[in-house]
C-alpha cells in the first residue's frame, strides 16, 4: 500500500494500522478522529509523527524510532494495561484466553 488517501473518506475512523506498507503521504489522517494510529516499519520519522500527534492530540501514536514506548502499549494495552477495543476483541475472537490466561 502506497497510497492512503481513501482514509479521509473515513470520518469515524478510530484505529488506523499503516504498519509495514509503503504509505507516503499520511498527512490525509490530520482530519480524522483517530484513537490509535500504528505505523510500524519505518512508515513515518519522527516529524511525521510529531505532526499527526499536533494534528490529532488525543491520538495514541505508535511508530518505529519511538524511545521508551512499551512493547504493546498502544495497539494490544491502554495506558493503564487493559485491552484495547479492538485488541479485545481479537482475544474473543481467537480465542486468545484459551492460550494465556
């Protein structure tokens, strides 16, 4: 995926994962209600992480570079350790309990 434009067509999108793709231009997210955006893999430096979390300060941002961020803590945890909402409900899903609880 090179191009995510077709998200600002997406005005109650929530969770964003652009993790691992080829996205070049991001700044189509600085409009949306995002909770979560994950960008894992080298999709955006640092000032395009700064930007989006200007853009959309309630935004939990999680990207590659990120000193001192917790493995986890923003897509899989809250800030508080509980799981996600959509984390969540991949554990229902999968059944994930089954295997670590």
């Amino acid at each position: 995926i090179t191009d995510i434009s077709g998200v600002q067509n997406c005005p109650n999108l929530k969770y964003l994962n652009i993790s691992h793709t080829k996205a070049k231009d991001i700044s189509v997210v600085h409009n949306l209600p995002l909770e979560l955006f994950m960008c894992i893999g080298g999709v955006v430096n640092y000032e395009e992480a700064q930007a989006v979390k200007a853009a959309i300060p309630d935004c939990w941002i999680t990207y590659t570079g990120a000193a001192g961020q917790e493995y986890g803590i923003g897509w899989r945890y809250n800030r508080d350790k509980t799981r996600t909402e959509p984390y969540d409900k991949l554990w229902d899903i999968f059944n994930y309990g089954a295997y670590w609880n």
